[in-house]
C-alpha cells in the first residue's frame, strides 16, 4: 500500500509513520510512504530519521495549500492519511488566518487533488474539540459541532469539507477525533512537554486560571493504533472517536507531571486563564470499539512516566526549542 502522509514530520505524524515502517502495523504489508510537510516550526526532520533509510519512505517538503505541489505528490498512491495541521489553540488565538489557511483550504486542496487523481480513502485526523465543551456526560459522533476556539473552528470546516466530499463525489473519506495526547517528540508548546522540559530544565511552570479544565490523555501510539483501524476498517463516510485514555483535570495533571519529574508545587505560577478556555472534553468510544474492536493499551502512568525518559535523555531535541515554545510565560 502506497500512503501519503501529511504532517508526517510532526508530533502524532511521525509516531504513525515510524510505526508503520516499523512493522507495527502488520496487517498493511509492505507499505510504502510518502510524507509530505512543510516543516513548520512544529515539524523536524529529527522526527523522522529512524525511518530515513528505510526503503518504503521517501520526503517531500512542502505545502498542503500549494495545488501544483499536492497534484504532482499524489499520483501513484492508494490512500492519504491527513495530519497536517496548524495545531496549538493559544497560537490560534493569537492569530487564526494560518489556522484557515492550512487547515480549511489545504484540506480542500488535499481533497480536490484526492478525487481527481482517483486515490482511495482519505483519512482525515480531527480533534474533539470541535464539539466545544461539555459540562458532564461524553459527546457522540452525531453530536452537532459547537467550536469556541480559532484552532477547533478551523478544525471543524475542514472536518464538515471532507465529509461533503464523501457526500457530494462519493470521496472515500473517514474522519477520526481524538482527544488530547501525549508522547514522546511532541512539540514543547502543549501543555504535557511545555512542563515536562521546564521542569527538567529547572524553570517554573504556569498553571492556567484554577486549573480545573479537564481534559482526557491518550498515548499517541493509542491514537495511531485507532488511525490505523479506522484506515483499514472503518466505514466509508463515518466519524470514529478514538480516545478512552485517563480524565483530568489540570490539576491533576500538573501534580503527575510534577511527581514524574521530582518535583513539587513550588515550582508552579497561576496565571491568567486562557480565553475562552473549554472547561472539559469528553468523548464516548463506543463506536471504535464496537466496530472496530479498539482498546487503548497504555496505562497512563506508564505512559507518562516512559515520556519524562525520553524527554530526559534526549535533551538535544528540545534544549533549542525551550524558548521557542514560551508563548504564555
Ligand atoms: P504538530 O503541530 O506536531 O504537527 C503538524 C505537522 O504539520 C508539522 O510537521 C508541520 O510542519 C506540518 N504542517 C503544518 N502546516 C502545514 C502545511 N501548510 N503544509 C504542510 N505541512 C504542514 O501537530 P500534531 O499534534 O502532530 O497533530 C497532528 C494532527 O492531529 C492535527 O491535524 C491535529 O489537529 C490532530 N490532533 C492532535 C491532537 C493532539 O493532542 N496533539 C489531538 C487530536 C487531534
């Protein structure tokens, strides 16, 4: 199987592509990527190079919004798997246009180049905040899409542009939303490697408003493993949730984070919330799991505690970037 990944050189991108190349996925036998990013501040070549000599894989740089590029880099392939993505909330707020811009028309570039090269499924991988916040309960794949941020905005128009394509052509398309991630080679803008690297840095770290938002961790190999099923399982023209890892509140993350690194509460400054920030996130995997057969298989603490390694011993990836990612301090 010949894949196009964009976004392959980010955080949950390339975890799915060194799986992938790795032999993780088994079930798709000999497959061949293409990995087609931009190299935005968030993506790195460093993310890939387990994979660089790997027969099946080849890289292009470039844009999802340049049309000539996409339609040159898309014959010859069966499936797209759709990363790419501007992905950070706080930066969204700051500035939504590059939100519009990569995520709702290169989405749209992606699809129209999809459907007139006759390519098959179109993965296009979403988020959960797209349904904007949710007081109690767990939101379900017919929920209608509320998003209170620039980034889910941006993320829901290019959720609804795919699924008109499936409705409109008959695109093989299939959405999936996850819910929040964590994992190694993750960008230390979010919050888990934010405070991870500042923490062993020795710095201090802001906790937002009262630290009673709630979100819910999954492993990014979790999410890839949900990816993969969907890819090869899922039904034509459907939403799946992927997620069912561990409900927190930032409290309670923080008080982790602080414990895996060694450290205590005096290292932590309130700050200002965040705007418009959604108090909590909740999907039902329900679906995935019926249909597909999904578990997640990481214990959070386990998880969490084998990232804190690897951001430990691998401080050559992040030391650089350390400044880089303090927007809001
Ligand atoms: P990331 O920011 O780490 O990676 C994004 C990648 O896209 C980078 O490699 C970047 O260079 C590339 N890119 C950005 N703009 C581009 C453009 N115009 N053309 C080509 N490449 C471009 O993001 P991530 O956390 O790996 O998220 C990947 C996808 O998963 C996104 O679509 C995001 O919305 C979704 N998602 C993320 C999470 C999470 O917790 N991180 C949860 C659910 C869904």
């Amino acid at each position: 199987m010949r894949i196009l990944i964009t976004g392959g050189a980010g955080f949950i991108g390339s975890h799915f592509v060194r799986n992938l190349l790795s032999g993780r996925f088994p079930e798709i036998s000999e497959p061949k990527v293409t990995v087609l990013d931009a190299l935005t501040y968030s993506g790195t070549l460093t993310n890939l190079e387990a994979v660089a000599d790997h027969p099946g894989f080849s890289f292009v740089r470039g844009d999802i919004r340049n049309v000539e590029l996409v339609n040159s880099v898309l014959p010859g392939h069966d499936t797209v798997v759709h990363f790419a993505a501007e992905s950070h909330v706080d930066r969204s707020i700051h500035e939504s246009l590059p939100f519009v811009t990569t995520n709702v028309t290169g989405t749209g570039v992606l699809l129209d180049a999809t459907r007139n090269h006759g390519i098959g499924r179109f993965v296009h991988v979403s988020t959960d905040e797209v349904y904007g916040s949710i007081a109690s309960g767990s939101w379900r794949e017919g929920q209608p899409l509320a998003p209170r941020s620039p980034y889910a905005a941006s993320k829901a128009g290019s959720d609804l542009l795919a699924l008109a394509h499936h409705r409109t052509h008959g695109l093989d398309v299939v959405v999936t939303r996850c819910s929040n991630n964590y994992g190694p080679h993750q960008f230390p803008e979010k919050v888990v490697p934010f405070f991870v690297t500042r923490l062993l840095a020795g710095r201090n770290v802001p906790l937002y408003g009262d630290g009673g938002n709630v979100r819910d961790w999954l492993h990014v190999d979790d999410h890839c493993a949900g990816i993969e099923l969907v890819l090869r399982r899922g039904r034509s023209g459907e939403v799946y949730h992927i997620g069912g890892g561990t409900e927190l509140t930032n409290r309670e993350l923080t008080d982790r984070l602080l414990r895996a690194c060694g450290a205590d509460w005096e290292r932590v400054r309130a700050v200002e919330d965040r705007k418009g920030h959604d108090l909590r996130y909740s999907l039902s995997i329900r679906k995935i799991q019926d249909e597909l057969g999904y578990r997640p298989a990481i214990p959070f603490e386990q998880g969490l505690a084998a990232t804190v390694d690897w951001y430990r011993d691998n401080p050559s990836w992040w030391e650089p970037l350390l400044d880089q990612a303090a927007l809001h301090v």
